[in-house]
C-alpha cells in the first residue's frame, strides 16, 4: 500500500528533499543538511510540513463530555481559544497518544500523532456518546509549523489579525487568501512560534510565502533534535502503552480529581512512584549518539535501565539522550554508562530540559 502524500509533497521535492516513509506518509528528512535546519531553527526562523499530524475536530452538545471522558487534563477549565497539552490512556493507565485540544467558542479541535491516527479516531469513536460530531480535517488540511525567534516575522502581515498578539498556547480562527484557517502559538521544538492549518488549496501558497521571505525549510530529522533538546517526550520512545504519564514526568498534565479513562491505574502507579524506573536526561562523554534501546548500566555488569531517544545535537555540540532508570539511579550527577553497540560510554544524569530559550 503505497504512502500517503501531503499537499505539499512537490514542493518538498523542488527543495531537493530527501524523503522517507514515516508514520504511513512520505515525508522529508532533511533538505539540505539537518545541523543548518536545526541551527536556522535556534538562531532565526525555520518551518516543518507537519500536515501528518491527525487533526480532529469536534461538535455536538456532548464533545467536552467526550473530551474530559478520553483527556487527561481538564477540559472544563480551558479559556475559549486555549489549546492544552495532555493524554489518552487506556484502561490500565498506559499512554495512547499525547495530544493537544483546542477549545473553540463553536466547540473543540485535537492533534494527535500521525502514526496514531487511526488508533486514537477509532476511541473517540468508541467512546463517544449522545450528540458528538466527530470530523477528521487531516486530508482536507496543511498544517506548517513556523518556529524560531524570528517566528513573529515571518508571519507578520500574513492574516488579517495580529497573531503575534497571541499567548503561549493560544490559538486562533483566522483567514488566509480570504480563506478560513487556524494559527496557534505552539510548535515541537522549544522555540517560540506557530502552527497553521489552512485548506490543502492554499497549502503551496502558504509554504511559498515563508520561502520567499526567508524562511528555512526543515525536515523531521532537525525536528527530532530539536525536540530531543527540548526534552519533549516522543510517542513511541518516551510514550507508549506500556509507560504511562506518570512515569514520563508528565503529571502536571493528568488531573487525578477528576474522572477520566486510566485515573484509578494512575492513582495506584502514584502511589508506587518511588518503585518505579524515571525518565532522565543523560549527558555521554565524546560524540557517540545514544540510540533508542541502548541499555543503561551502574557499572560494568549491571543493568539499571534503557535509553527511549538519543542524538549528538549541534546547538549544544553534546551527545545527550533520555531514558528510564531506576528510581535510585535517577538523581542528576549520577554516573552511568551506556551500551553503544558493545561500547560502554560514561554519561551522567542530568536535569531536564537540556535546553531552554530566553523568555
């Protein structure tokens, strides 16, 4: 079964992108080199197509009831046009996707993963009840995330209201070539900077205007670094259904006082927090990149925990990594070592994020 292609798959390849399956889609890797994306990035203004993200919209009388059943993190108290970051577990408190819901005045919007379309739009259907209207906007829309400091700019002038007037995860209904649209202050990379989701007709015309205005393209490759120093957890690395909110560290997104698929098992794992194994930043000595299943040991012999993500990132020049310890392995400054294809390499705990931009 052949992949599915984003509205802006030529223009992708007129940059000379390398593409790759991801996630059931081909998508680019990297155009000219992932150090210079990644740097663009931190020091200026770059832009990712991340139109493989699944993107749901939601009505009907019953969508926050749905959305507070499946959530994580509240519904009821989001503001209108606040967008907020949590989770759908199952019922044992294992982590489906991570997701981010848009409260709308009209009714509610979510993003999920692209390799967890599928999953997540079968249990919202699952669990929906009464009047919920369920829309899947993913093949109908492009969505490209501008991210930088210079991310104000080169959006400026392009819709009719002012978005750099928008709050960290705010978002907005808005229009484009008098087209409807949505641009939200948020991204994946640990910068400031937006999302904007337009029709797939004004896909190419939107992406033309950030290249004409010196926007650099970028590919997943400088997406996962960047993300990686953010210390953003990644679904199917640092979450998954076998490791819950709880332990990636995430509790400030799950509301345990109210009801929600997966709150008893999360209840129960956070009373044996201090039993459980942690995820942790690590620091590796020399250049050497971390990969993901990489054992973790305390010494020579013993096993202490596993690596879910590694990279040598060129804005820090380090090798760094994160990974699940165990509990008394997991204070920053504690020494470890990390199998690398039969190599021990020393690394250190180190607090997390490995990066953070100047507010």
């Amino acid at each position: 079964m052949a992949n599915l292609r984003t509205a802006l798959y030529d223009a992708h390849v007129a940059q000379h992108a390398r593409m790759v399956p991801f996630a059931g889609w081909d998508m680019p890797v990297q155009y000219a080199s992932i150090i210079e994306e990644h740097k663009a990035v931190r020091s200026a203004v770059g832009m990712f197509d991340v139109s493989h993200m699944a993107r749901f919209s939601f009505g009907g009388t019953d969508a926050a009831a749905l959305l507070e059943k499946v959530f994580t993190n509240s519904v009821a108290t989001m503001k209108e046009m606040q967008v907020r970051y949590g989770l759908v577990c199952n019922a044992d408190g294992g982590t489906l996707d991570d997701v981010i819901v848009y409260r709308w005045p009209y009714g509610y919007a979510m993003v999920a993963n692209g390799s967890n379309h599928d999953k997540i739009l079968a249990w919202l259907k699952q669990h929906a009840t009464g009047d919920v209207q369920i829309t899947d906007e993913t093949p109908s829309t492009v969505m490209l995330a501008v991210q930088g400091p210079k991310a104000i700019d080169a959006v400026a002038g392009l819709f009719p209201d002012d978005v750099s007037k928008l709050k960290y995860f705010f978002a907005l209904p808005t229009r484009y070539h008098d087209r409807g649209c949505v641009v939200s202050r948020t991204g994946y990379t640990g910068e400031d900077g937006f999302e904007i989701t337009v029709p797939n007709e004004l896909g190419v015309a939107l992406w033309d205007a950030m290249l004409a205005r010196g926007v650099k393209p970028c590919g997943l490759g400088s997406r996962d670094t960047l993300r990686l120093e953010a210390a953003m957890p990644l679904y199917g690395h640092e979450l998954t259904e076998k490791i819950d909110p709880l332990q990636a560290g995430l509790d400030w997104a799950v509301k345990l006082n109210k009801d929600f698929i997966g709150r008893d098992a999360l209840k129960s794992a956070s009373e044996a927090a201090g039993h459980r194994p942690k995820r942790v930043g690590l620091l590796l000595e020399g250049k050497r990149a971390a990969r993901q299943e990489c054992v973790l040991l305390a010494d020579e012999s013993t096993p202490v925990g596993v690596v879910t993500s590694g990279s040598f990132v060129p804005w820090l020049d380090q090798s760094i990594a994160m990974g699940y310890v165990a509990p008394r392995h997991a204070a920053p400054g504690t020494p470890l070592l990390v199998d690398i294809r039969g190599t021990h390499v020393p690394a250190a705990v180190v607090p997390l994020p490995f990066y953070s931009r100047k507010k």
